[in-house]
C-alpha cells in the first residue's frame, strides 16, 4: 500500500504495523473477541488456539484442524493447545516449525496463606509451616528451589506429567522477609533447557491478637462472581452477590447510574435496607423488584456507562463495586414518550449503514427491512428490532402499548414450512435470535418473548417428530 503524498511516520507506521512476517509462514493468536492477531515470535502458549497460516500444504496431523480460507495461494491450520503439551504435540510442533513459550506457575497450598497477591508475593504466620504448588505446562526432568545465599533443593522428577502440580513443604522460617528462587528444567544434563525461573517473595510475620466476636475478614464481608461483573450481567441478573455479617442485621443500598465516571449521576436510588446474610438470589429479586422493574431506571440504562452500588452498615463497614458497560459495537437503546417507543441504535464504531430489521410478534419469522437511520418511531404493537454490521447482531424486544385488555391478546404464528434440514436449521437460528435479544424489563416483553419461543420450539418439534408430537407438547404445556 502506497499514498500519493508520501509521510515520514504514516510510512513508518505501515511497515510497522501492516506488514506481515517475512517468509512463508503465519502464526495468528486467535483472541477472545474471535478474530486472530498475528504473533510474529510464531511462538504458541498453552491453553490457547491459533491459525497457522502456510503458502505450503501441511502434512497431515492429529493436532491440526484444516481450515478454509478464502485467500487463494495459502493453506490454514487450527492449533487448539492444550494446558499442557504431550510429547506428540511437542513433535508435531517442531514439524510445524513452531515453538512453545513455556511458563511455570507457584501459589500457596494447604492451610491457606494470610496473604496472596498472585504474583509471587505471599504472607505466611510464624506457627505455620509454608507448603508450595508448582506447576509447568512442559515436562519437568528437575526442580530446583533456592532460598537467598542460603542452601537450594534439587528435586528430581521422573514421573511428573505436564500441568500436573507438584507440592513442596519448605522448612519452618523465622520472621522477617525471605525471597526464593524457583527454577524447572526438562531434558539430560547435556542439552537441558531451563523451562521457567520464578521469584517468590515469602513474609512470615507473627499472629496478631485474636479479639472476640472478630473475623480476618472483618464483620461485614461481600463476594462477586465474576469478580468484576459488568454493567449487562448486573442488569440481566447473571452476577451473584453475596453480603455475609451478623445475622439480622440490616445493609442500606444506594444504586447510581452515570454516563461517565466523575459526572453528576443520571439516576440515584436509594433501595429499601436488605437484612444479612444477603444470598445471591435474595440480592437478584431486590434489585429487580427496586430497580429493573422502575421506570426512570430503565429509562437511564440505556445511557448508563457506570452503576455505582453501594452497601453500608454504619460501623460495620462499606462496600462499594462498579460496573462498566461492555464495548460494542452497536446497542439498542429505547425510550418511551407520548406516542409510545422510539428505539435508537447507537453505533460506537461508526459501522457502514447497518441492515435494520423488525419482527412482529404476530410473525415471528418474518422480518421487514427498514431505513438505515438512527431512530425509529416503534408501532403500538411493538416488535423485535435487529440491526447487523458484518458479523455483529444487536438485538432488542419492544414491548407493545397496553390500553385495553384487547391488546394483551396475540397469537405468533411461525410460517416455515418443508420438513427439511435448512428448515430447521432456519428454526434454530430464530430461536437463538429471539432468545439472546435484549428486553427493556417491562413484563409485557419478556412474557412475549417467552412465548414466541415457546411458539419457535413447538414448530421445530412438529418438523422433526410430527404434528401429533408438536400438538401433545402443546397441550402438556397448555395445562402447566
């Protein structure tokens, strides 16, 4: 690629940047985002997949998958590595003239350690007896612990498979800070390969005072899972929160809602008081009955970067944990004025002119294209509006406009018909369509959803085991 007015740093960055490898082979890391980034040290690390890109076949192997490109004059692989190679894997490794970056791993074991960073940094008591687990991704024929200026421990290992842990019990250590050094090699003496060398820092401190009616954690304790949810699995209930502390006492809630961190908060809700020991299940109907199911909350998520929850317990403590809205490229968001809907596609990515299309809840499997623009004025009947970029789909339920009782009445009819393959794969991938859409939270949505499902899984039934199956499915579920 050339320009017309030639640039000094644009230059640069072109050969730095969009240029691949010289030679005749490939190596790219296929990330969690599902596209592949080219590693140019055409090193592969465990427990990871890689195309292995090639102008020259490969020979058959049973670690390589072929995959189809369509780029003609170069043939492709797919490496799935595994947590820890074999010697097989090692083999066909070197006939693909790729290497393995290997690591080994060290974190505490038996009676847990105070203290942990996960970076080598641990604390131990001084009545404690400190027990390591090492572990590498490639075979260790040696191990080698060495304390400071102090004496080292060699062990050998001739029975040790690849990522299967080995444990250590280092002898008992004054107080005060001891750093070790730990060492795997593999091979003979003659042509061994160090595989990995790992610091760990060790403190060993006394027990401090045990107070009655104390925890090492203090009284009020709060668990995420994951760790750090984000704003999608707070709202959708698919992060668990759990607050242990004193029984029956009880937590203040406060949730905040910003469009960027440091801002003014575009929603502010303090929640009615939760009594500990909170589950997670009891944390996911008082926030769906106190903020998913309110009306200004979900006006503002759409908008939201940041929610902000906050649980205090005067002098028991606080806590606080935020969560972030997941980057995409698209998103859905709705609002509701006099009319009825309006629902808005945010393009975070400036993508070229999404195809935008709606789906009745009447006809579930029929869907109308409409213009490329960024809001669209949503009929009193609602629907399902979908917009796709290149591979990326967003998805949303509008509910319909409830005024009568008439409104509530619908019947979806799902019109696929021949009893073959393609028709039920079609089936399939509505069903997927409609179930991973998202919904604003009313109920009116999300109980049509669940029957436009309902109505997509009865239809793949009759295609498959007949309509005598399909209808005494529906009537089993008719009488639940």
């Amino acid at each position: 690629m050339k320009f017309e007015r030639t640039d000094a740093q644009l230059e640069y960055l072109l050969r730095a940047e969009c240029m691949l490898r010289p030679g005749t082979s490939w190596l790219f890391k296929v990330a969690s985002d599902g596209l592949a980034y080219e590693s140019r040290g055409m090193r592969v690390r465990a427990d990871s997949k890689y195309l292995l890109v090639s102008t020259e076949s490969f020979a058959c192997s049973p670690i390589a998958r072929p995959v189809a490109l369509t780029c003609q004059g170069v043939h492709a692989v797919l490496l799935d590595v595994p947590a820890a190679l074999t010697p097989e894997w090692e083999q066909a490794l070197k006939q693909f003239q790729v290497t393995q970056a290997k690591s080994i791993e060290v974190w505490p074991a038996g009676l847990a350690a105070v203290a942990w960073d996960g970076e080598g940094y641990g604390e131990w008591l001084a009545s404690e007896t400190p027990t390591l687990a090492i572990r590498s991704d490639h075979s260790m024929d040696e191990l080698t612990i060495a304390m400071g200026d102090g004496p080292s421990l060699s062990l050998t290992l001739t029975d040790t498979p690849p990522g299967e842990a080995v444990f250590v019990e280092l002898p008992p250590l004054p107080v005060g800070l001891h750093k070790f050094s730990v060492a795997a090699r593999s091979g003979s003496s003659a042509d061994s390969e160090v595989i990995g060398d790992l610091d760990v820092v060790m403190r060993v401190r006394e027990a401090r005072p045990w107070s009655p009616g104390s925890t090492s954690h203090g009284p009020l304790e709060m668990e995420l899972d994951p760790a750090a949810p984000s704003l999608e699995q707070l709202w959708e209930g698919k992060a668990a929160v759990l607050v242990r502390g004193p029984t029956g006492r009880q937590v203040m809630v406060r949730v905040q809602m910003f469009v960027k961190a440091g801002e003014a908060p575009l929603f502010e809700r303090q929640l009615p008081p939760v009594t500990l020991p909170l589950s997670s299940e009891e944390w996911t109907r008082h926030f769906e009955a106190h903020i998913k199911n309110d009306k200004s909350a979900q006006g503002a998520y759409d908008d939201t970067h940041v929610c902000e929850v906050e649980l205090t317990a005067d002098e028991l403590g606080v806590f606080t944990f935020r969560c972030e809205r997941e980057f995409t490229p698209l998103r859905w968001s709705l609002r509701r004025d006099s009319s009825g809907f309006v629902a808005r596609l945010r393009d975070d990515a400036d993508s070229d002119a999404p195809v935008i299309e709606r789906y009745s809840f009447e006809t579930p499997a029929i869907g109308e294209k409409l213009p490329s623009v960024v809001e669209h004025n949503v009929p009193r009947t609602g629907g399902l509006y979908v917009a796709t970029s290149g591979d990326f789909k967003v998805a949303i339920v509008v509910p319909p406009v409830v005024e009568t009782l008439a409104d509530l009445q619908f019947e979806p009819r799902v019109d696929v018909r021949g009893r073959t393959v393609e028709s039920v794969a079609q089936l399939l991938a509505l069903a997927r369509l409609w179930n991973s859409a998202r919904h604003s939270g009313e109920l009116i949505g999300r109980a049509r959803q669940r029957l436009i499902s309902r109505a997509i899984a009865t239809r793949i039934a009759s295609l498959i085991a007949g309509d005598n199956w399909s209808r005494c499915e529906r009537d089993f579920s008719e009488k639940k």
